[in-house]
C-alpha cells in the first residue's frame, strides 16, 4: 500500500461523485496544488468514507477558482484518505481499520502510508492543518482541537462558536498534526445535508484568504469551550436498539437520544433502557479508566446519568455504536 503524490488536479477530480472517486485516485492520495501564497493549508478529508462533505466543498472550491481561470489564493496540500471505503459509503472497509485511527504509529501497511505522509508534513511548513467530518447523529456544526492554544481556539471560531477540546482517542490526525501546525478538525453535520458543505466551503475559502491565523484582537468573542471526559462504549456483539418497545435487545435508548447533543443534561436524565442485567456499558475516561460508576446507574431497567454532562456525537446508527462508541460526555470548559 503505497502513499500517492500527484502534482496536478486529476482529470474529473473535479466532477466525479465520492463513490467513483476511486477511478481517478488509486488510493489514500496527497494533491499538492499551488496557489498565490505559501505555505499550503493542509486539507483532509474522507478518512471516514462515508463522509463526503468536505470532499464535496473542496470539489466546489477548486470549481470556482478553474472556471474563473485563477490560482487558489495559498497552496493547498489535500489529502484523500479512505478511497476504497468511499465506493462503499463505508467508514472502512471491514478488513481495513479506522482510517483516524492510524496516526500513531503501528504495525499494518496503512500506519506505514500515514507515518510516509507526516514526515512529508513535517519537512515542509505549513500554514495550519483541517480535517473535515461528518458525524452520523444529529449534531451542531463545531471544531474539535488537541491544544488550547490561541491559534487552534482562533482556527476553530472561524468555522463554530462551539469547540470541543479532547486528548484521547490519541491516534487521530488532528492529535498528529498539532505538532506539526496549527491544526483543527471540523464536524460539519450529518452527510446528506448541503448545508454543511456550503459551510465548509465557505470555511475553507476563509482560511485561503487569511494572511495570518487570526488572534483573539482580531476576533474577540468567547467561544463556547467543550472538554471531551469520557466516552461511551457498549460491550462487543451486544444487540441494540432504539426507543421503548422492541425487546429482544440487551440495551435500548432513547428515540431522542441525538437531540441530547450539545445541550446540558440534568442530572437523573433517562438514556435508555438495559434488557440484559448481565452487561453493562463502559465509560471509559481520557486516561482509559473505567468511570461509569461516576456517570451511569441502573434502576429497574432504566439507565440513567447520575452527574449533569453535556453529551456530544450521541448516535442512533447503530454500525458505528458497534464500531467506534455511543458518544461522549463533555463538560464546559473555562478558558484562561
Ligand atoms: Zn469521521
């Protein structure tokens, strides 16, 4: 499995849909493409396949700028990531891992791909690194960042007012790129809303226009800080399902459970049901301790929060529960 490095944009690059994108690209694939100023903005996306937002607005971005006849107005460094998956509408493929998952070291061909890709990164300057995704449950647009630094807090206010602050999982690009620039991830909606690729767009051309990461002079108001503190997993090969009624399950959740996004939750709130009293779901904190006995009781059947949390990126698309997690917890965080 080789990284790919094209100096060009491909022949239908431009036009092809994120499923066919794996007849102009062999695979996990770096566009350098120059523009007016250097260093390039490092653009990722599609290391999920089945997230094609930020492809879509970097396929209208470099629209606009060839049907104009102009250069893009700094160098952009894009990198494609899970080709294959994307045919499929997949996250991955089910003999590949996680394509954000990789980026800290291992022993499979693709840490190899990725490890190839960051010494790239790392040689050359660049201006500030953004992966674009979606999330599968109904969420807010927000950035997530691995610093609180200024330039990662001012990145993130270009795209959301709301950011969210998180250290593990560990082997994400963005953790990965926060050595190397400033370096943000956007979460920019379900994937079938256009909305969020007209934002990305309009995101990304604002990070093309920049001179400088803008400072907190230049941008005064005062995001709505987040810090991820625990995540939410469900034993392997459990059954699940959502709302009351269906009963052959080991756990049930809410209907409403992505509504629970982004808003504060009282302490006692009803999450769902648990059918089976032989399992339980792990809350496993940012150092990877087991802490559900902090944030999760069992009365009768009923799960409830014991602590007021705001949850994030809850979901009801039950391969990726199985696959990644339920969600995580959050609390406000105050900036200094
Ligand atoms: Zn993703």
């Amino acid at each position: 499995m080789n990284l790919h490095i094209i100096d060009e944009i491909p022949n239908h690059l431009r036009e092809v849909a994120p499923a066919e994108l794996h007849q102009v690209l062999p695979g996990p694939t770096l566009l350098r493409i120059r523009g007016e100023k250097e260093p390039p903005l490092f653009i990722c996306t599609l290391l999920h396949g089945d997230e094609p937002t930020g492809f879509l607005a970097v396929q209208q971005l470099l629209n606009r700028y060839t049907q104009q006849d102009k250069p893009l107005p700094r160098s952009v460094w894009l990198f494609l990531g899970n080709v294959a998956a994307a045919r499929d509408n997949l996250r991955h493929l089910p003999d590949q891992p996680d394509y954000n998952r990789i980026w800290k070291g291992g022993p499979l061909p693709e840490h190899r791909l990725v490890e190839e890709l960051l010494a790239i990164l790392k040689s050359n300057k660049l201006f500030a690194g953004v992966d674009i995704h979606n999330t599968s449950g109904q969420n807010p647009h927000y950035a997530c960042v691995n610093k609180l630094d200024g330039p990662f807090i001012n990145l993130g206010k270009l795209f959301s007012p709301m950011i969210v602050y998180f250290t593990r999982p560990e082997e994400v690009i963005s953790r990965a790129l926060a050595d190397i620039c400033p370096a943000i991830t956007v979460e920019s909606g379900q994937a079938r809303d256009p909305f969020g690729v007209d934002h990305v767009l309009d995101f990304l051309e604002q990070c093309l226009a920049l001179d400088a990461i803008p400072t907190n002079a230049s941008n005064p108001t005062e995001p709505r800080v987040y810090h991820s503190i625990a995540r939410i997993e469900v034993p392997d090969n459990c059954r699940i399902g959502i709302g009351e009624t269906c009963r052959k399950t080991d756990f049930n959740f809410i209907e409403n459970l992505e509504l629970m996004n982004f808003v504060e939750q009282a302490e006692n709130t009803l999450v769902g049901w648990r059918r089976n009293p032989d399992l339980k779901l792990a809350v496993v904190d940012e150092q990877g301790q087991d802490v559900s006995e902090n944030f999760i009781s069992y009365t009768n059947e009923e799960i409830r929060l014991i602590r007021s949390v705001v949850p994030s990126m809850l979901t009801t698309f039950i391969p990726n529960v199985m696959d990644d997690c339920l969600g995580y917890l959050m609390q406000r965080y105050a900036l200094e």
